[in-house]
C-alpha cells in the first residue's frame, strides 16, 4: 500500500509573528501565591493581651532585643542559641531575664549579662532590667533552636 503525498510549490511564506511579552501571561500573576484566608488570622494579635504577657508588646519587643544580641564567638543570637531561659515581665514593668552561658569559662562572662541588661532596658514600656546567671540546668547543643542549628551547619 503506497501513499501519495501532496506537495505544493509556493514563491514565498508570511514569517511567523514573533512572539512577545505582552501576548503572554504575565509570570507574577502565574506565580502569585493565592491568599490564604488564614493569613489575616495569623497576623492578628489577640486582644486582651496584657504588655508583659507573651504575645504582649513589651515581652515581644524583649525578645526582639535578645535577638539583637550575638554571641562574640559563635554568629547566632544568644535567644536562639539557647543562652535565655526566661523572660519574666512584672506587672509594673520591670524585666527579670535568667539566662546562662555555654560555659562558666566564657570570655564574655563578664559583660554579656551587661550587655542584656542594658538591651532590655532600652526596650520601650520597660521600667527597669535585670539579669540573672543560673548555670542550673547547664546548657547543651539541645537547646538550641532549629534555626541557629541550621546556620552552624548542624541540622
């Protein structure tokens, strides 16, 4: 069984259009993440909250401080290295931070608590700071959070 093919001679063909951006879908609104309809719920804060409270202004603007704080050796902060073990916000305003250090031995023994007392107290709403060193429980590697053991590489 032989097919036939039809073949036409033609002088010359109309170039194909160029494609162009404008003719397409634009990538952003291809890519776009669609809203989630939880987003609005968890970016609000609750209501009710008192400032000390966690959740409340002045706790999360503690915090926020405390992570401003690196530790001279190691390039993480001593919140997510694990170096606080409390944040304790009293009903007039003053701080109480209990904290460690990796090792009794740590060069910034000294001036670290300084340092955390000072941050804190610059916190706005914060009526005064103080900072106890506890070596009880002693730090380890485990307390550090997921984020800080992904930035030394152990994760």
């Amino acid at each position: 069984m032989t097919e036939h093919i039809k073949t036409e001679e033609v002088e010359s063909v109309a170039k194909p259009p160029r494609a162009r951006v404008d003719d397409t879908e634009a990538p952003a609104e291809m890519l776009e993440r669609k809203k989630d309809y939880l987003e609005g719920f968890l970016a609000e804060k609750p209501e009710g909250i008192a400032p000390g409270a966690p959740g409340g202004d002045i706790y999360e603007g503690v915090i926020s401080a405390l992570k401003e704080i690196f530790d001279p050796e190691i390039p993480v902060n001593i919140y997510d290295l694990g170096l606080i073990y409390g944040v304790d916000v009293a009903d007039d305003c003053s701080v109480t931070v209990s904290m460690t250090l990796t090792t009794p031995h740590c060069p910034v023994a000294e001036s670290m608590p300084g340092e955390v007392e000072l941050r804190v107290s610059a916190v706005p709403g914060v009526r005064d700071a103080e900072v106890n060193l506890v070596w009880d429980p002693p730090w380890d590697m485990a307390k550090m959070t997921d984020e800080a053991k992904l930035e030394l590489g152990m994760l």
